[in-house]
C-alpha cells in the first residue's frame, strides 16, 4: 500500500469522488473513475465492480478497468466465483499464486492472463450488502499482502458510501422524472375535465339560446304566416277597385283624385315590393329556424348516451354555425362517401368538426378552400371525416405538440391551444384517432376516424394519435 502522505491524499480524492456521487446523472462515468482509483491507489494492474439489483442476476458485473468490456452486464450468482464467495460470506477474500487451479477462481471472472494476486471486499451499508469489489496485480508485481487487504478493507466503507449514494441520485431522479410525468398527466387529466366541463357549459348555453329563440321565432312565423293571408285579401280588393276604374272616369274629379293618391303610394312599385318583402321576411325566418335547429343538433345537451348519428348532418349543422369564421376565408368543397349511422356523442363530435373548420379557416392566408371528405374504413366496421385546407401548413418542429394542452402557433390572444386537445380527447374516448398530415405552404389535413359501434370497443384501451393521418 502507498505512504501515509499519499494515502491521506489518496483517501481526499476519493472524497471528492464522493461528493460528486450525490449529482451524478449518469453513474457509469464516476463509477469507472471510481474503480480507476482503486486500481491506481493498490497499484493493481485490473479492477472489477458487481451491484446489486443492476441486472437478473444475483450481482452484474457495472465496471472494469483493465478487463474486456465485454464483461459488463454479466451475472453473479451468489457463491459462485470470487464475486459470489464474497458477497455471500461478506468477507475479504485475499488470493496470491497459482490461481489457475484455484478451485475458487472461474474463468469468468478473471482476465485473459491469470492475475497472480487478487483481492475482493464486500460493499455493505450496515448489514445490507450493496456489491463486491475485486482489483488484481498481474504477475510482474509484488502480490497482495494481508496488510493490503486490512487497508482495503477499512476504505471499502466510503467506497459503499459513495456506490449508494449513486445509487440513492439515480434513484431519486427516477422518482422525479416519474412524478414530472405524473403530473402532466395530472394536468392533461385536469385540462380533459375543465374542458369537458366548458363543452358542457356551451352545450347548455346553446340549448338554452336555441330555446329562447324559439319563442319568439314560432309567433313571428304564426304572425307573418297570417300577415301573409291578409296582405294577399288586401291586393285582391285592391286589384278588384283597379278593375272598377272605366266606371269613375265619367267622373274626372273623383278620377284626378284617385290617380294622385296611385301615383303618391306608388301602387304598382307597392304592389311587387311589398310581395318580395314578406317573401324576404319568410325565407330569413326560415334561415333563424335552421340556424336554431342547427344549434340545438349541435349541442345535443340533452344526449348523455351514445346514439347513432348521421355523421353528415352533424358536420352540416356544424357549418352552419362557423358560417361567419368561413365564408369570408374559403369556400367549401364536399366530398362525400356514404356512411352509415355512427354510434356516438354527437354534440362532442361536433365539437371536434367546428375546431378543426376554424383551424382550417385560420390557416387560410387570403382566400382558399376547405375540402370535407368521408368514407369508411376496415370493413366498413369504421369512418372517417377529413378536413383539408390549402394554407400555410404546419411546421415539423410543431407536428408533435399539436395536440399538447395550451400549444399554439396562433399570437398571444388569439388562440388558447386547448382546441386540438379538446378535440384528441373527445376522439380517444370514442375510441377512434386523429392524425394529421402537412406540408408548408401546401396545407393541411386533419382525419379523425372512429369505429361504428362501439358496444364491442368500450372496454378496450383507445389507441395513441399516429403521427400521420391513414392514407386514403
């Protein structure tokens, strides 16, 4: 063993070694640098180190310096070689000689050329055994002596202490990363029900509005339907006094007077106009009718079961409503495949077609168009509704958090990246998929596919988002 001097010095290394054990995120380099030290500090020529609870076995083999490589990995079984021995009786093992034919030498655990001394310590913390450490002098150097494994043996304690202490970091970053994934986890779950909550919340809202509405909107229709019958009367018995005009003539007078007042309403303009007017006035009545009906299509607050739906007339009534975010940014192309009724929750269906329209049309530089396509899938067993724009597209570096909570690429303000989320959950628990596929510059496409019925799919786990939507 060395001087005291450098002994002390040597025992400060291996201190600092240690305290860089406690913030080691990858324990093989300080494990090896570790070994090294040992090896250098008994002036041996090999070293090897075997944890436990690194691998199947008993112990594995972590590090070696002076050894093949290809050693890592290797199981212990305890009592099995000088490893095993060791850390089954947890005592110092010295060898010196021929250990060729040393019974308790196999040929695993040694190098290529037979060392000619070796020693080996148990690593323990207490009574808990944590590994062994072996290091060997080839046969130009001095052998081992008792001395060496008592020295050995009093500094193995600080070489347990700083094994476990990489041991404790590892596992203590295992545990934070863990909780990290817990808690986004936790925060998607959390953003899931605040936003099944808000969907909620508008269902009712737009249940409630569509019924308000429809007060009002059914005496207008009653009111107008009976102006309608009246104003017809009313240019019947005008028409019949025009008929009556040849009689009056023999009376100027009265005949000047009853060509003012024509000529003052206006009574040929009157007549077309006030006829076009109510026919306006029925048609817009028409339209606020459609648009209630397609309100309440679209929230379906009252639906807390799975229904079969026409997957067309849900993405209709859901046109309808983001008419205004459209209109004025594309035009829209239908292409429709024959589908037949889905099971599901069509308010939240809905839902995921009005955000991924108003994606569309927000992607839409100027003037472009928005292209719906449907069809079916597996059989038949499933369908599927694309939504297409020609935009600016999505970037690559973007692909991969579209459907993270809160990620947007629209500015501050303008979008709160809860839409594609919102939209992945409701698909999930339909036990379906979305995917998209882009190219900037060219547009995007988002398909979301989901199976027909799902009494037979329930219970089984929905499948992850794949990175691209299924071609066609």
């Amino acid at each position: 063993m060395m001087n005291p001097t450098n002994r002390l010095a040597w025992i400060y290394d291996l201190y600092l070694i240690g305290q860089r054990a406690g913030t080691a995120d990858d324990p093989a380099p300080l494990r090896r640098e570790l070994l090294e030290h040992v090896v250098r500090g008994f002036d041996a020529s090999t070293g090897c180190l075997a944890l436990k609870g690194e691998g199947p076995g008993d112990l594995t083999i972590t590090t070696v310096v002076g050894l093949s490589e290809a050693a890592i990995g290797t199981p212990i079984t305890l009592g099995n070689g000088i490893l095993g021995q060791v850390a089954q009786t947890r005592q110092p093992m010295l060898l010196n000689g021929d250990l060729k034919h040393d019974s308790r030498v196999t040929s695993r655990n040694v190098a290529r050329e037979r060392p000619a001394s070796a020693m080996c310590w148990p690593l323990r913390l207490d009574a808990q055994l944590v590994g062994t450490l072996s290091i060997n002098r080839s046969h130009e150097l001095t052998p081992f002596s008792a001395e060496d494994l008592e020295h050995g043996h009093m500094l193995v304690n600080m070489i347990s202490v700083v094994i476990e202490n990489m041991r404790l970091h590892r596992d203590q970053q295992a545990q934070i990363t863990e909780m990290r994934r817990m808690n986004k986890k936790l925060e998607e779950a959390h953003t899931q029900l605040f936003q099944s909550e808000k969907l909620a919340s508008i269902g009712q809202l737009a249940a409630g509005v569509a019924h308000e509405i429809n007060n009002p909107v059914g005496y207008i229709n009653s009111n107008l339907s009976s102006l309608q019958n009246y104003l017809d009367g009313l240019l019947k018995v005008v028409d019949c006094y025009q008929s009556a005009d040849p009689l009056i003539a023999a009376d100027p007078e009265r005949m000047a007077a009853v060509e003012r007042v024509k000529q003052e309403a206006d009574l040929a303009f009157l007549k077309d106009d006030v006829t076009e007017l109510m026919a306006e006035c029925l048609e817009g009545l028409a339209r606020v009718k459609r648009i209630v009906q397609d309100l309440k299509d679209f929230s379906h607050v009252d639906e807390g079961e799975w229904t079969e739906q026409d997957i067309h007339k849900g993405v209709e009534s859901t046109l309808n409503i983001v008419q205004n975010e459209i209109k004025y940014k594309a035009d829209v192309v239908r292409e429709y495949g024959t589908l037949p009724p889905v099971e599901c929750l069509s308010g939240q269906l809905n839902q995921v077609f009005m955000n991924l329209l108003v994606n569309a049309a927000h992607a839409i530089e100027g003037h472009g168009t928005i292209t719906i396509r449907t069809g079916t899938a597996e059989g038949g067993g499933q369908v599927w509704v694309e939504v297409a724009d020609d935009g600016k597209g999505i970037l690559p570096e973007h692909m991969e958090k579209l459907f993270d909570p809160f990620f947007t690429t629209k500015p501050v303000g303008k979008g709160t990246g809860l839409g594609l989320s919102l939209a992945y959950g409701i698909v999930q628990r339909h036990h379906g998929h979305i995917g998209v596929k882009s190219k900037v510059g060219v547009g995007t496409t988002f398909r979301v596919t989901i199976p027909v019925r799902q009494h037979h799919v329930r219970a089984e786990a929905a499948p992850e988002a794949p990175a691209e939507a299924p071609r066609r």
